[in-house]
C-alpha cells in the first residue's frame, strides 16, 4: 500500500452515517501469461463477452459517482488488455487512486512507462516463495526473476511498490527469506494472505496450511515484522484472512500501529468485486455463482448495491447467521466469522472460519486441534471450490509431527538460494488430489 492508498481506504466519520464502498477491486480481464497452481479464477483464456473499452470507461465513471476512492486493476493479467493503461488513466482523471496487482511474468519498462503516464500510484506484484517455489507454484520456470526484475524496474519509477504473497506449506518456511528480499528489491509494502483451497488450489489440498499451523506462522509474522520489516521500512498488511483477535491482533491487524483491529467482513460495505464480463459481486474473491449481484451491462452498480440480495448480506447479517464454533464465540458480533470467502470455499457457506488463532488456541489450551479433510472435489470452472470436513483431534505430543518452523531453522534459507523444497516435495503439494 502507499500513503495514497492507505488514506483512500481510510472510514471517515462522514462514511459511517451511509457505509458505501471505498475501494473496488477489478479483473479487467481473465485472460493471463501464467498458469498458476494456486489460482481461485483459473484464469489463462479471456471470458468470452468482457467489456469494451466505452464500457469500462462508463464503470469508472459509476465508481466515482459512488464515493469510490481507490480501484486496483486485476486480471488473469491485467496488462493483457491493450487498454488497461487508458482504463488505468481514466481512473486517475475520475479523481481515484488507481494500483494494479500483477504476476509481472511481462511487465517491461514499457508498460510501466504506460503506468506511469497513466497516473498509477502503486503496482503490487505477486512472489509466492523463492525462486524454485515461486517457479512451481506458477506454473513457468522463470517467472520468479521476471517477477523481480519487474519489481526493481517499478521501484525505480514514480510508482511505488508493493509486494504481495501467498501463504501456504511450500512458501510459509521461505517468509523470512522473502523479507530479506523485499528489502533488496525496494517494496514498501508487503501483503500477505492465506492460500484458499478455490479453483486451481481446490485440486491441491495438500498445498493449503492446517488450522493448526496458525499457531506457528502467527508468531513467524510478528518476528518478521519487527526484525526484518520494520527496520527496512517495510510495511507489513495482513489481508482479511488472517486473524482474528488476541494477542497478534494488535501487532499485525493493518500494520497494528493505528490501533485497528477485525471488525467483519467488508464485502459490500466498504468493497466491491467486478468482473471482466460485467458481473458485480461484494469482493472479487467470493465465488460468482453464490454471490454475483447483478451485471453493469444490466443494472448500475449504485442500484446493485442497494437492493441485491448479494451485496447486501455480509452488510446486514447477524450473528444469527453464523454456525459452528463461530456461532458461540465471544467474538462473534465484531468478527462475525471472519473473511466469508475462506469460510465459503471450505463449506459451502459463510459463518463459521477454522482460520483464526483465537480459535486455534482455545483448542491448543484444551488439548485440541482442528484438522481439514477433503470431503468434494471442485467442478473445475473460474472461482469454484470443493468441500472439507472439520476432525477435532487430540493435539499430538511434540516431535511427533513436522514442524514448518523447524524448516525455517535447518534451511538458513537467503533469498537468492533457490528455496527450501526438493523438487520432489514442490511436485508432491502441486499434484492434483
């Protein structure tokens, strides 16, 4: 994030007498230049109607008229669409802070000089791991030096840089490893969220952490924050999937220094989602089919807002809603579940999240642990997800399991070593279930 975006995403005073959404997240197209094995929209080929140029430019105009301030371009890629620097200008010129959010496999210094002109404030670029993890987890060997060659041609523009991860079991022992290398390649941000079992990671359960690994990265983070980022003056921002409560909130929620913490999920009332064809939804994460509220080429995006079914549930539910352990915490009219979209791709719905260390220490103090098991495949299209089963199961004795944080230890990993994994563990995690 920059200072731009942090105070475009910022809930004024005058926002909370009419909560409307702040901050839009668009896949300007699916069409993409890597295969990722992680990816929830499985995105490769464009959708077969995406909008037009006229098109997005009258989408940027309904987002200014709602209040928006900030919009970050997505895809697949969002640099495939010969446009996406005149939507990006338009975006600008509207008075809203424009980022992109990229794989980076083809960004050159030709499109970032397009950024550049185009007015764009920051550009964050994805680097799930060192480079032989990275390479796996995308699908193309070589994507991770395109990534951070990339990255140090945007650090030296005007366009500030972030950096964004993915945490699962193949990246989460090269964490500290990466800080070190954000710090090399100049991001001034880091954004770090949980690997979801949607799309292409719905095929590799075995990729996704365990509720219980919670317990381990929790710590990881706040030691790599205050020994490795903050001393680089790199900001760290967990995304909504990480959480909720206790004593990391404080540390980790949004940097920690404001003071925030997990207040529900936003989808909706302070975001929203819109895809390449039109579709609307409440965050760009949750699955199309259960949450899409409306098309722009249909309805406005203030009228969808307003009166679809989708984007007004996570605004007007309540705890009534909730389920599971959820259901009976002593949280649950804050956090209401956490982020809807993990709860949603594990059971079919919203209510009730096995990720969050509160809940994973209420079981660590009894003894406990939860452990997720795959019970459905996913159908195999653009942002779809299978089933999981929760076992509650007695925590095993010490040593007798695998700890992720031993990894960390025995790798004395650099950034430039390649990684922790053999090439057999990268393919083991990556294979289809």
């Amino acid at each position: 994030m920059t200072d731009a975006s942090t105070r475009a995403r910022a809930i004024l005073p005058a926002d909370l007498e009419k909560p409307h959404p702040l901050y839009c997240v668009w896949e300007i197209t699916l069409q993409c230049d890597l295969g990722c094995k992680h990816c929830g929209s499985r995105a490769g080929k464009a959708r077969p109607d995406e909008l037009s140029t006229a098109e997005c430019f009258e989408v940027v105009e309904q987002l200014a008229a709602l209040g928006l301030r900030e919009v970050t371009l997505i895809g697949g890629e969002a640099y495939l669409r010969d446009d996406w620097h005149l939507i990006a200008a338009e975006i600008t010129r509207q008075g809203m802070v424009c980022g992109m959010t990229t794989g980076a496999r083809n960004l050159d210094q030709r499109r970032i000089d397009q950024a550049v002109e185009a007015g764009m404030k920051i550009i964050s670029i994805s680097i799930d791991g060192l480079e032989h993890t990275h390479d796996a987890l995308r699908g193309l060997k070589g994507s991770w030096k395109a990534a951070t060659d990339a990255a140090r041609r945007v650090a030296a523009s005007p366009i500030r840089l972030a950096t964004n991860t993915q945490i699962n079991r193949l990246s989460m022992p090269e964490l500290p490893a990466m800080a070190e290398l954000l710090a090399e390649i100049g991001s001034k941000a880091w954004q770090l969220q949980l690997t979801v079992p949607m799309g292409r990671a719905a095929d590799r359960p075995e990729l996704v952490l365990q509720p219980y690994d919670l317990l381990e990265l929790f710590p990881l983070l706040v030691w790599i924050k205050q020994t490795k980022l903050e001393p680089a003056g790199i900001g760290m921002y967990p995304s909504n999937n990480i959480g909720y409560y206790g004593p990391y909130e404080q540390l980790l929620r949004f940097g920690g220094e404001r003071g925030a913490h997990w207040k529900g999920c936003s989808a909706g009332k302070w975001t929203l989602g819109l895809e390449a064809d039109g579709k609307i939804k409440g965050c760009p994460s949750l699955p199309s089919d259960s949450y899409t509220g409306g098309n722009i080429r249909t309805m406005g995006i203030a009228e969808a807002v307003e009166s679809t079914p989708e984007l007004r549930y996570f605004r007007e539910r309540t705890t009534e809603d909730l389920w599971g352990y959820c259901k009976t915490c002593y949280y649950a009219d804050e956090c209401k579940a956490g982020c809807s979209w993990t709860s949603h791709c594990m059971f079919g719905k919203p209510g009730n999240n096995v990720y969050c260390i509160h809940r994973a220490t209420q079981h660590e103090r009894q003894g406990l642990r939860e452990r997720l098991v795959k019970r459905a495949p996913a159908p195999g299209k653009p942002f779809d997800h299978g089933l999981f089963d929760v076992i509650v199961e007695p925590m095993p004795d010490a040593g007798d399991t695998p700890n992720l944080l031993d990894l960390v230890e025995q790798a004395g990993l650099a950034f430039d070593s390649g990684g922790a994994w053999q090439r057999d563990v990268l393919k083991d995690h990556l294979r289809k279930a």
